[in-house]
C-alpha cells in the first residue's frame, strides 16, 4: 500500500497544481497524442499543456460530438469527450 501511495501522491500534488494555475488565470491546453503538438509553443504563450489520453467507452464520442467536427477521428473525440 505504501509503494501505491508514493505513486499517487505526485499525480494528486499535479492536479492540484493546476487547478490552483488555472484558478489564478493561467491557461490550460489539452492535446491529443499522435500528432506533433510541439509543447515549447504552449509554455512560450504562457500555458500550461496537458496531455488527454483514454480509452475504450463509447460514451466519450458522444459527448464531444457538440463541440468537435464529426470527420475528426474516433481516438482524438473520445479524448475531448472524457475531459468534458
């Protein structure tokens, strides 16, 4: 148990290091792998860039259908509907 919470404690610190950035004003950017999204350019506008990657329920397409144009692929929907 002791060697689960040394892993988590640095992924729960990271969250709430970025909710306190974004609180304070600081923008957040999500991306989706597999492309080249060159993260120098987000920290050079003054962001902080967040990888989003998940899988496996079709619920996430769906959710991101309003918000994401439908010939966009499959993996990179589900991504943004998981962080909705």
């Amino acid at each position: 148990m002791k060697a689960i919470n040394s892993l988590q404690a640095p992924q729960q610190q990271w969250l709430l290091d970025l909710t306190k950035a974004r609180n304070s004003g600081t923008k957040i950017i999500g991306y989706t792998p597999g492309g080249y999204m060159p993260e120098e350019l987000i920290y050079a506008c003054g962001a902080i860039p967040v990888a989003l990657i998940r899988g496996g329920d079709p619920e996430p397409v769906a959710a991101s259908a309003q918000y994401v144009p439908r010939f966009l692929d499959t993996f990179a929907r589900a991504q943004i509907g998981y962080r909705m």
